[in-house]
C-alpha cells in the first residue's frame, strides 16, 4: 500500500533543464560528479561567517553555473573596455610623441641648390646671432644623401644611379622655449631670407597632430560613453533574467525575513563578478594587442631611420579600467534591482 | 501572540476577502482555522506575516501592529513566523539540506550552527537519510516535512501552515499532523488552516471557523 501521496501539481525543475529522470532521484551533489557519500563538510564550508564573503560565494557560483547571457555579458564587457583601453593607449603614445617633437622644437633650413660656401656662412652667422637658437648643426648634401640611404636601406641602391646630388646644405637647430608661436614666426622669418627656399619644423607637425587627437579625443571619448552606457544596460538586462529566474527564492526569503541587503548582495556580487572578469578579459586582450603594434611600430619606424617605443597603459589608466568594469557592473546590477527587485 | 481587530480585507479587484474579523491566540495555544473553499482562511495567514495588509482594523503579532512596521522592521516580525505553504515553495535547484539551512542563513545564524541545527531538525521529520537529495525526487508527504522542517529550524514561537495535509493521503496526513502537535507540546502556537474537518476533529485542538471572510465559531479562549 502506498503510504505517500504526491501532491496534484508539482513543478519539476529538473525536466525543464532537460536532466532524466534517473539523474534527478540521485543526491544533489552525486549529481554535481562527486562520488560517494556526499560529506556534511561541504555545506560546513559553505557557511563561512562573513556575510559579503558568502553572498560573494553565492554569486559566484550563481554566474559560474548560469546560463550563458552571464558569459556573454562578460565578453561584452571585455571587448568594451578593451576598445577604451586601445583607445587610452593610441592617445597616449601620440600624445608622448607630440610631446617629443614639441620637446625637440628641432627646425631644418634648406638653403637652394646654387648656395655657395660663403652664402653659408653668412646664414649661419645670422643663425648664430640669434638668441633663442642652440645645437647649430650644417648638413652638408652629402651627408644629407647618407641620411637618405640609411633612410631608405636596402633600396638605397636606386640612389646610385643619379650623376649629380640633387640635395643642398641645410641647417639644423633647436630653439630654446616651448612657445609654437615663437618658432612659426622665427620660421617666416628666415624663410623671407634670400638664400633660404624652404624651412619646416616640428612644432607645425605637431601642432596639426595635436589638433587631430584633441578631435579624436572628444569624438572618441562621446562615442565611448555611449557604447559603455549600452554596456551598463545590458548588465542591468542579465541581471534581471537573474531576478525573473529567481524569483520564488526571493519570495521565500522574503517570507522567511530575509533582509534587503540580504536578497540583494548576490546579485550585486553577481554585477561585480561580470565587472570584474570584463575587466581582466580587456587587460589581457589590451596587453596581446600592444604587442603585436609594439612589433609592427618598431620595424615600421625603423625603415624610416627612426625610432619609436610604444608604451603601455600606465598602472593608473590600468587601475582605472578595472575600476570602470567594476563599477559598471555594479551600476547595471543596482539599476535592475532599483527596477525590478521589490522587497 | 496574534490579534484581530475587526479586520477586513478587500483585494485590488474589488473581491471583500474577509469581514470584520476578530479574534486572538494565545501563547502557546493549538487552533485550526476552518472552513470551506473561499471563506479567507488563506488571507488570514497571510496578513500575519504581512504578506497582504489590512484594508480596515489592525493586526497585532507578538503585540505589535504589522502595518505600522518599517521594512527595517518586517524581516524580525517574519523570522519569529514559521510559514508553511500549501504548494510548500521549495525551491529545486539545491538540496534537501539547503532549502532548510536557508532559513538560517536568513536568520543570520552562527554559520558553525547550522550543519548540526539542520541536521537535528530534519532528523525530527524523519528525513535525515535524504538531506541530501533534490526535494524534486521527493514524495509529497516528504517535501510537506521538508516545508515543515524549514519553517521550524529557527524555532519560531509561531507556526501558521496552509492546508498541510491538503495535498497528502490520510495515513501521511495523520503523520504530518503528529509533527504539529509535537512542535505545540514544545510550547510553539499553532495555527493550522485546514478543511479536513475529520483530521481537525482527530486531534481535539479548537476551531476557528469562517465562511465568506465572517468568522462563524470562534472558541472562548480565542475571543478577542
């Protein structure tokens, strides 16, 4: 005789994740691959005494056995931040080179082709005469066709076939200040000089330069707050299907005398966690990134006869990418919950 | 432990669940609350725990007003109530074990109590053997001691259960009863919603009777 009865509606969890039936009558945690009698120290464990620790142990084993909107809002997250963090790190080293070349404030006359010695030397002494002039250098046209073939490596070869040397004497200095304004007016200035046919600086490249990133900075940069808003949004969305997922263990806690922060914290664990791992996903996909362009700029730099070193995110713009994923995921788990989550 | 002032209770849809209710227990008392499909025996429980308010009157539980209770306030009201659910609410996705330690958890207990507390009380129903199983694989009678484990692993002075034994056959309804009527000899108030007047009269607790939301027979020791 049946001693047990089986109540008229029973919900059955276990066919809706699609287990069999054999799975489902054997102890939980037989069915997690442990064999054997399962030990009371399992759960012992599990209890530890501090409140965040647990609620953070709750939600990681909430994300790490969730479905897989958890993984992919992480992915989300990860490519997010490591297109901030691409971006952080083009502006920064463009940033250190304009810094360089405003820095150098390195000017280059070109004298024309007929200039004779003597026409030199009086540039040169009206050069000298200047104050805010140091570093006074005069390439010859031949050392100006060496700089060419180092420049040019092995197709200097094609060089050889020229009779004459086209190049001119050309003078090189530095101007002391920092002022771009200064260094444009000195420019025309000895550009206006009869013997002079033409006068380039730095400073002008790295004025134009400058005003380009400073464009790219503010489009970029609105551009970033959008993509990471749509980022906390979809956070807030996972974090929902979570609460929705939940929901009879939130009304029985509740029921039970659970408090807010109680019912609260896993989820906001759960924001964290994804924020977390985002994050760290970014760095690492950031760090693989720099050095393959660290390799290319280094080559590519030096088939033109200079040198250039990448350099990566600084500690703090690295602190402050995990503390962006972070807060993130805690802004788009504190949204669902403000909206979805009555207490 | 709980009061009754002409209570009344009416639903957003319009629906009056209950009429001018009135009534008290005792510490320590045993009452059944009876009374055919509809009469409100349900939202009588769940205006104790708070779960719906009343439109009229006052609810006094342990002799404080419940709907003048802060949400600061309501989670100690609802730890000292073992609530017992006709469809028992357990919840699938964890063991036997946890769905028990869960309501100490809430309960903020010294997690090195837990292990044992559960341990214990789920020996009391006669499920030590499965602790470890999913309530799923589970017979109904089983998951009501599952239900009625949860709700007594804190020792709350009060137990309200919803048809109980609704769902169960008589023999196992007879069981779960004897695990009542343990718990009111260990000086918990009970009060136990049922309409299996036989199962009630087995037992010789009071009544409370109610039929469209009135009380009907109210027993002397429960007069307000």
């Amino acid at each position: 005789m049946t001693t047990e009865s089986h109540p008229v509606q029973r919900r059955d969890p276990g066919q809706k994740k699609g287990l069999p039936p054999a799975n489902r009558n054997r102890p939980v945690n037989a069915r997690r691959g442990r064999p054997g009698q399962p030990k009371i120290l399992d759960h012992a464990t599990s209890y530890t005494h501090n409140f965040h620790l647990r609620s953070l142990f709750r939600a990681w084993r909430r994300f790490r056995g969730g479905s897989l909107s958890h993984w992919t809002t992480t992915v989300i997250i990860a490519l997010s931040l490591t297109i901030h963090g691409c971006f952080v790190l083009l502006l920064a080293n463009a940033d250190s080179a304009i810094e360089k070349w405003k820095g150098d404030n390195l000017v280059t006359v070109f004298l024309k082709k007929e200039t004779t010695v003597s026409q030199l030397s009086q540039v040169r002494d009206q050069l000298l005469g200047k104050a805010e002039i140091k570093n006074l250098n005069v390439v010859s046209p031949n050392d100006a066709m060496e700089r060419m073939k180092t420049m040019l490596g092995p197709e200097s070869g094609l060089l050889n076939d020229l009779n004459d040397n086209p190049l001119s004497y050309s003078l090189e200095f530095h101007v002391l200040g920092n002022d771009p304004n200064h260094t444009s007016f000195l420019a025309r200035e000895i550009g206006s000089w009869p013997d002079v046919e033409a006068v380039s600086y730095d400073q002008e490249w790295a004025r134009k330069l400058s005003a380009a990133v400073q464009f790219i900075r503010f489009t970029g940069m609105s551009l970033l707050l959008l993509l990471l808003t749509a980022v906390a949004l979809i956070i807030s969305n996972t974090i929902k299907l979570t609460i929705v997922a939940r929901r009879d263990e939130i009304e029985v806690m509740r029921f039970m005398g659970a408090t807010d922060m109680f019912i609260k914290a896993p989820f906001i664990y759960e924001g964290f966690i994804q924020g977390l791992l985002g994050a760290l996903g970014a760095i690492g996909m950031i760090f693989t990134l720099y050095h393959g362009a660290a390799r290319v700029t280094s080559e590519l730099t030096h088939t033109f006869g200079f040198h250039m070193a990448l350099s990566f995110l600084s500690f703090p713009q690295l602190s402050f990418l995990l503390i962006l994923g972070i807060g993130l995921g805690l802004i788009g788990a504190l949204i669902s919950l403000s909206r979805f989550l009555e207490i | 432990m709980v009061r009754f002032h002409n209570v009344s209770m009416r639903y957003p849809t319009g629906y009056e669940a209950l009429k001018g209710v009135s009534f008290r227990l005792n510490p320590g008392s045993f009452y059944f609350l009876t009374g055919p499909s509809g009469a409100g025996k349900t939202s009588v429980l769940k205006l104790i725990y708070r779960a719906e308010l009343a439109s009229e009157g006052a609810v006094l539980v342990q002799g404080r007003n419940v709907e003048q209770l802060t949400s600061a306030q309501l989670p100690t009201l609802r730890r000292g109530i073992g609530v017992i659910f006709q469809d028992y609410k357990l919840l699938y996705d964890r063991s036997v074990f946890d769905n028990v330690a869960l309501a100490m958890e809430v309960a903020g207990h010294d997690p090195e109590r837990i292990p044992g507390q559960v341990s214990r009380t789920l020996e009391s129903v006669g499920l030590k053997e499965r602790m470890y199983h999913n309530p799923i694989a589970l017979s109904g009678g089983e998951q009501q001691r599952v239900a009625i484990a949860r709700a007594t692993v804190n020792r709350p002075p009060l137990v309200i259960a919803d048809e109980p034994t609704g769902n169960l056959d008589r023999e196992m309804g007879r069981r779960i009863m004897a695990l009542f009527h343990n718990l009111y000899q260990q000086g918990t108030t009970i009060l136990l919603v049922t309409h299996d007047l036989d199962l009630a009269l087995e037992l010789g607790h009071p009544q409370i009777s109610m039929v469209d939301g009135c009380l009907t027979q109210v027993p002397d020791s429960a007069q307000p």
